[in-house]
C-alpha cells in the first residue's frame, strides 16, 4: 500500500486494509495484497460507515465458532490457514 497510490493504510499484517484518498478510491475501505508476483487490490465497502456497520461481535466465552468448536481448531507446522479436527 502506498501513499503515492493514493491510500491511507489503517491495518497492517496479512489482511492490508486502507482507506482511499483520491479518485474512483476515494472514501472506500480497500484491502490489497500480493498472491505470488500479482498484486490485488479488493474493495470491501464504499465508506468507514458501511464497514464498521458490517462488524459482528463474537462472545470469546462461547465455545462455537460457526458451529465448530475452538478445541477442534489446529494448524500444522508452516500452515497459514486453521483446520478442522474432526471428532
């Protein structure tokens, strides 16, 4: 993310969430990344309104996430995704 690009960058890591400033950009919250030597950029709403609207509020006390346990949870060695232990 770049400023020349005209984007405001608000979150860092792998998600590479920003802010457009200018242009057909401007206003929408954008998250952009690389997948191998190609760069992608995916626009996720138009406005910070509709984006913080769009935030769900999970209960870290409850013991199901979408219907899966956390204790089935698990990655392996080098994963960069989580996996499904099946009981």
């Amino acid at each position: 993310m770049d400023y020349e690009l005209g984007l405001f960058p608000v979150g860092g890591g792998d998600l590479g969430i920003s802010i457009g400033l200018k242009d057909e950009l401007k206003d929408k919250i954008i998250t952009s990344g690389l997948v191998g030597s190609k760069k992608y950029e995916t626009v996720l709403c138009d406005n910070i309104f509709e984006f913080v609207r769009g935030i769900e509020v999970l209960d870290i006390n409850d013991d199901f996430l979408y219907g899966i346990k956390y204790s089935q949870l698990f990655k392996n060695w080098g994963d960069d995704f989580w996996r499904v232990r099946e009981v």
